[in-house]
C-alpha cells in the first residue's frame, strides 16, 4: 500500500508529460497529427484497468482469509489425484 503514492504521482507526471508531447507534436509541422484525447484518456483507462484487474488489494484478504479458515479445519480433504 506503501508504494500507491509514489506509483500514482509517476504515473499523473507521465500523462501529464505525454499530454504536453502531443500538443507539442501536433502543433510542429510532422504529418503526424495524434488526438491527444484518445491517448491520454485511453492510456488513463488502460492503466486504471490493469491496477483493477491484477492489483486488486482485496485479493490478498480473500486469499488470506481463506487460508485461515482452511488451516483452522484440518478435517477437510487435501488436494489428491482425484481432486486435481
């Protein structure tokens, strides 16, 4: 959790400094004339989604509470040939 600050402020730096490179491209004279909504909202989504989808911190709960369940009922079967 520690490292979500300092990951956000990057990451805010990083569009900004893309959002000030595609207006500096589009107005030079290169044939190129990139739509700086599409790549900093896009990019702003795509980076949003990733951190949703594979950091998720309630994960580490689910996972953790599970595991103390499952180790305070040692009853329940293993993981055998059949269960695999």
């Amino acid at each position: 959790m520690l490292a979500g600050g300092p990951i956000f402020l990057l990451g805010s730096a990083f569009y900004y400094a893309l959002y000030r490179e595609l207006r500096a491209v589009r107005e030079s004279d290169t044939p190129w004339d990139p739509n700086v909504r599409l790549w900093i909202t896009g990019g702003v989504s795509f980076s949003a989604l990733g951190v949703l989808l594979f950091l998720n911190p309630l994960v580490h709960y689910v996972a953790a509470l599970y595991l103390v369940r499952r180790f305070r009922n040692p009853a329940l079967p293993g993981p055998t040939p059949e269960h695999e």
